[in-house]
C-alpha cells in the first residue's frame, strides 16, 4: 500500500468478463484505501451460504446470465448504505445494466468509470487459465501468475479451483450479453465524461499504472 494514501472516490471498473477487473480492483483498493465491492464475488457468497439472495441467483450465475437486477441493485446500494462506503469505494461487475447504473447515479454517482478493453479471444484464453481460492476469493492464472506453491493458495492455503461459470457455454453467454447490456451503459458514461478506455491487454502493472494514474489526475 503507498504510504497512508486514501482517496475519496467513486471509481467504477467494467469490461468484458476476464478483462481484469477483480485483479485490478483488488490492487487498487490496497493501493488507494479503497473498499473493493464485486457483485459477482457477492453473488457467489451468497450462493455458497444458501441465502435468499444466492438461491434465487445460482440458475442465473452458472449459465453466465444477467440475474433479476432490482434484487441484485438493491443488495450492492444496501450494502454501501449499510456500511456507510457512500463516499468511496471500487465497483467491479456492476451497473452492468442501464437500470443499474441509473440507480447507481441516483445514489452514489461515479467520478471515474475505467473500461478494460481486451478482445474475446484474449478474454476466453485468459478465463480458460483462470484459478479462484475458494477460501479467500484471490485470483491466479496458470498461464500468468500461477500460485508459487502449485495447487496452493499464497495467501491463506487454501485451494484455488476453477469458477463454475468458466464452462466455454458460460463464458459465451457472458462475452454476448457484455455485449448487449453494457454497451448502451458505456454510452451513458461516456457521454458523461466520466468514461476512460484502458488496454487491458497489456501486462497487470502497466495495467494498473495507467489506471493508477488516471485516480490521481481526479484527486
Ligand atoms: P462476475 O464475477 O462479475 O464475472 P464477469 O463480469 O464475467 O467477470 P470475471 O470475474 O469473469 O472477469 P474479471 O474481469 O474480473 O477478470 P479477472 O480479474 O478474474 O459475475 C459473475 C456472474 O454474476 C454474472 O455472469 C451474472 O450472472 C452475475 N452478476 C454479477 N454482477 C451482476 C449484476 N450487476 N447484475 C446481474 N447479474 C450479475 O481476470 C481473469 C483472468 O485473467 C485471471 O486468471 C487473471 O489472473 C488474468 N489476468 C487479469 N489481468 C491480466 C493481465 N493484464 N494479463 C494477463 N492475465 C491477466
């Protein structure tokens, strides 16, 4: 973490399902201070623990479809509320619908919305290496960054798998439906001018340089 720095700042992170938004929010958010809110590893939570929310979402998640948005809207805006996170915080998965993300500037409007741009077959080599510590959520790739200990989690020992929505059927479903839904929510920030395009093809650190220093042009 750079010394002591915190920033107040609404920052949204989109793209295509395996651009890199979790691998970047999670740096970021140990970078500048900031919560990390992502509504798929809160849907997934919530489908491990069999609440209400996680049974009414499970169909929806594993076939890599949008879930019913109101609940899901209400549950990420209650939980900002809850936790009183109002003035900061990094969004990785949502708005991904333009009712979200009008709900979203209701109540919280975003300063920044970075969109990681990569292309589909990137995207399905990337989510095809793709490992998640079921324990602590960290994120690894075989190709990219594999865990030091092979089959270990670095950070808690636990044991990384692969997602359940990374069937090649799934990872279809969500590269068309980014397609269809955040297009017309890229439009809205963009024609905001709260919109930054970002190559996320590029190796993480430079990834995480340029959208580093796009925070910091904010503050
Ligand atoms: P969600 O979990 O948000 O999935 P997604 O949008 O498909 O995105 P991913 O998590 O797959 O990719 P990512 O961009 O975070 O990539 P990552 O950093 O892991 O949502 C899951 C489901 O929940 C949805 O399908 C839907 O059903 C439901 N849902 C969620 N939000 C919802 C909402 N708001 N409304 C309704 N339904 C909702 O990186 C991918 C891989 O690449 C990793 O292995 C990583 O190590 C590697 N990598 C990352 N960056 C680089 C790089 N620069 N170079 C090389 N490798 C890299």
């Amino acid at each position: 973490m750079r010394s002591g720095k915190q920033t107040g700042l609404r920052l949204v992170l989109m793209g295509k399902p395996g651009a890199g938004k979790g691998t970047q929010a999670e740096k970021l958010a140990g970078d500048f201070g900031l919560p990390h809110l992502s509504s798929g590893a809160m849907l997934r939570a919530d489908i491990r623990e069999g609440t209400r929310l996680g049974k009414k979402v499970k169909e929806y998640v594993l076939k890599g479809e949008i879930g019913p948005e109101e609940l899901i809207t209400e549950a990420i805006l209650g939980y900002i509320e809850r936790n009183g996170l109002g003035d900061r915080f990094v969004l990785d998965g949502f708005p991904r619908t333009i009712f979200q993300a009008a709900e979203l500037d209701r109540k919280y409007s975003p300063h920044l919305c970075i969109l990681l741009e990569i292309t589909d077959s990137e995207a399905e080599s990337r989510l095809s290496g793709r490992y998640t510590c079921g324990r602590c959520g960290k994120v690894y790739n075989l190709d990219y960054s594999p865990p030091e200990t092979p089959g270990v989690c670095g950070r808690c020992g636990g044991k990384p798998a692969r997602r359940k929505d990374d069937t090649p059927p799934a990872i279809r479903k969500r590269l068309q439906i980014f397609e269809s839904e955040a297009r017309p929510v890229i439009r809205h920030y963009e024609s905001g001018s709260r919109l930054e395009r970002v190559d996320a093809s590029l190796p993480t650190a430079r990834v995480l340089q340029i959208i580093s220093s796009l925070i910091e042009k904010e503050e």
